[in-house]
C-alpha cells in the first residue's frame, strides 16, 4: 500500500469520528444552545423586558384590589433587592392610579429618583413625574418644571433628547 491510498480511509475515520463526537455534544448542549438562540432573537430585541418574581405577590394584591396591601408587598420586595429602582415606579402607579394620590406618587418617585446617580435612570423617574402632573393632577406647569430641571441639571444626556420633545409637547398643549 503505498502511502496515498491510506489517506480516503483517515478523511472518512475523521469524518465519522468527527459526525459523532459532533452528535453526542450537540445532544447534551442541545438546551443551552436553544437557550442561547432564543436569548439572541428575542431578548435582545428588548433590553427592558425582565421577569419579576419578586412582584407576583404584590401584584396579586392589586388584581384583587387591596392596594394597600400591595404597596406593603412591594416594599418588602425592595428590602429584598434594594437595587431595583423599578419598585418605586410599581408603588407610584397604585398611589397614582389605583389609590387617587398622585402626590404620594410623585413622593415615592422623588425617593427612587434620589437613590441613582445614573442621569438615563434619573430621567426615568422624571418621566414619569411630569406624566403623573399631566394625567393625574392637570398641571402642566409643574410637569415642565421637572423637565425643566432635569435639562438644565443634564443636557447632554441621551434621555435629554426624549425630554426635549415632551417640554415641547407639553408647552404646544399649554398654548392652545
């Protein structure tokens, strides 16, 4: 045999040997390689999409109208992740929404808004401030006036964009 010949039959060994190597690890990784996929189509399309078992409690309280109740759930969860900013937006929105005290929203709000540094947070909050004093207290002045502040304190960061359209939005509404 000369030594050209061996070489189909150490191409087909490889390619055998490789097929199934191949096949036995794509079946023990075949759930973190579908986790990965999945993660890569859908979560990526949405960095604001979270699970939240912390809040399922809490958010029963509200589907059976004990507010109350909810807001205290929602507190202990806040003692339980103390870095989640998102618990005060959740307690804003019964006050607001459920109980008619936009004022013990905004408070919640200003709370949450004093515990980050980061300005795209901080404009979250702001946000939603200025929307609590349009939809809930019909005062578009003080509604510019957060936004105002905001602006003034960041104007260059990138939520000073979206805010810029909503002062102008709000004072366009004024106007008329």
């Amino acid at each position: 045999m000369d030594d050209n010949s061996v070489i189909p039959f150490i191409f087909m060994g490889i390619l055998i040997f490789g097929g199934i190597s191949a096949g036995v690890i794509a079946y023990f990784a075949r759930s973190w390689i579908a986790d990965r996929f999945v993660n890569l189509l859908w979560a990526a399309s949405d960095d604001n999409y979270r699970v939240e078992p912390q809040y399922s409690i809490a958010k029963a309280r509200i589907a059976a109208g004990r507010f109350e109740d909810a807001i205290q759930e929602f507190r202990n969860a806040m003692s339980l992740y103390p870095d989640d900013l998102n618990v005060h937006f959740y307690i804003a929105d019964v006050f607001a929404n459920h109980l008619n005290q936009p004022l013990d929203a905004l408070a919640e709000l200003d709370a949450g808004q004093r515990r980050s540094r980061d300005p795209e947070k901080i404009a979250r909050f702001v946000l939603r401030r200025a929307e609590i004093h349009l939809e809930n207290r019909h005062d578009p002045g003080n509604a510019a006036l957060e936004i105002e502040t905001y602006l003034a304190q960041h104007p260059k960061a990138e939520a000073a964009v979206r805010l810029n359209k909503m002062l102008k939005e709000i004072r366009e509404a004024a106007e008329q």
